[in-house]
C-alpha cells in the first residue's frame, strides 16, 4: 500500500450512509474486519469506523431528518485540500456542480460537496482539528487506492488536476465496460489477506462479490443489499 493516501490533495476519510446501519456494520465487520463503535469524546456520539484501532471513517443514519426522504445509501468521500473556497471554485469553473457549498463542521474542518463533470460525487476537506484517516502501510483492511470508474476517464483526471493543482497519485481512472457498468462513482479499494474470503463471506446471501470486467479481474466488488459497494485486492506483503 501507497502510505500517501491521506495525504493532501488525496482521499483522506469516508462517510458510510445508510438506513441500515447494525446490518451494515454487521456485513462489514465480518467481511474487512472493520470495527464499529460510538466515539464517546465526539459531542455528536458519531459512530466510527476503524480498522486495527485506527480510525477510516463514519457511519450516518439516513433515516435521520437531516437527509431528504429518498436519498440512496451511498459512501462520501472526503478529499484532502488546502483552500476549501478556492478548490470549490476551481472546481466549479472546470464545470462541477455544487451540492452543498462550503461550511465550517465545527472545529474540525471546512467541508464543501460537489459532483464532478461525469457524475461522480465527492466532498473537499480543508482539515483544521480533524486530520482524516491515519494507518500504517499494508495494514489489512485498510484503505489502499481509489478508483473511479466511468465513461470519460481522461477528463475526470484532467478535472482532479485542475481542481487540487496536481495529479492524485492514490487515485486510478478507468474506463467503464458495457451497459452493466455501474453509474459513475468514487470506490475504495480495500486491501485483504484473502479475498476469496470475502466471497465465501457471503453465504447467506446477503450481499454479493462481483469482478468487474474493467479492471481485468484484479479487483473484486463487495456489494451491500443497500448498493454500498468497496473494491477488494490482495495485500501487499
């Protein structure tokens, strides 16, 4: 594993949103070995995602007023920047929609939300108190890239560089394959020991492994009932 991840102008954290939170960390806990726990020193009682004791993100109840009715499960992810109010308006000049313009999340961070020119949702994070997700190389489960898989890849990385000032190093752009591809999206790839082990976690049939043909069989893809999907590799000895 790449030990920039989480460095600035890469991914540094994620937001797992849900309607099912217990039977998501259920799935998640026994497939990546995530753990989940409120954190007793957030004022917000947030639930935590971390993996060996070290924090990789949070868990949100889509159930909870705040998000309109009818808003999918999905994952948020941040991406570390300098200047939130400056990337948001490079990013908006390079023809990103805004979602949710930038704001203080209280001392921790300012945060802005966007969609991407083909379609992909992402969130900027200027960190403040909150530096994002910390682990040591090659820890299983940890994170290990991102990819975003859609119809223009050469654009979305032309964006990105545009947008941060520089490549993403810890990010890969691949070109989607088919009518069965999904929609475009940001996906973390997640490094295990075994990955068939996360298809033979899947007896019960409540989620599912697939091999997406655009990464040449290199990446498997764990799907939750919900649709939240991870991409899964071998980890680096």
């Amino acid at each position: 594993m790449t030990t920039r991840l989480g460095s600035l102008n890469e991914f540094c954290w994620m937001d797992i949103k849900t309607r099912d939170p217990a039977g998501t960390a259920a799935l998640l806990s026994r497939t990546l070995g995530w753990r989940f726990a409120v954190d007793e020193k957030d004022w917000r009682k947030a639930t935590r995602v971390s993996v060996e004791g070290c924090p990789i993100g949070g868990v949100s109840d889509l159930a909870n007023p705040v998000y309109p009715s009818g808003t999918p499960a999905h994952v948020a992810y941040y991406l570390a920047v300098d200047d939130v109010d400056r990337r948001t308006a490079a990013a908006t000049a390079q023809g990103a929609r805004l979602v949710v313009p930038p704001f203080d999340a209280g001392d921790q961070g300012r945060i802005a939300t966007l969609i991407d020119p083909v379609g992909a949702a992402f969130s900027l994070w200027q960190r403040h108190q909150f530096p994002g997700w910390r682990f040591p190389p090659r820890l299983a489960g940890s994170p290990h890239r991102m990819v975003l898989i859609c119809d223009q890849p050469d654009q979305a990385r032309h964006f990105y560089e545009e947008t941060t000032g520089t490549s993403l190093t810890c990010a890969d752009f691949i070109t989607a394959g088919g009518a069965g591809a999904s929609g475009p999206r940001w996906e973390l790839v997640v490094a295990v020991d075994d990955p068939g082990s996360v298809v033979r976690a899947h007896d019960d049939g409540r989620a599912s492994v697939t091999w997406p043909e655009e990464t040449g069989g290199r990446l498997g893809r764990w799907s939750s009932p919900e649709g939240l999907s991870f991409l899964v590799r071998p980890r680096e000895q």
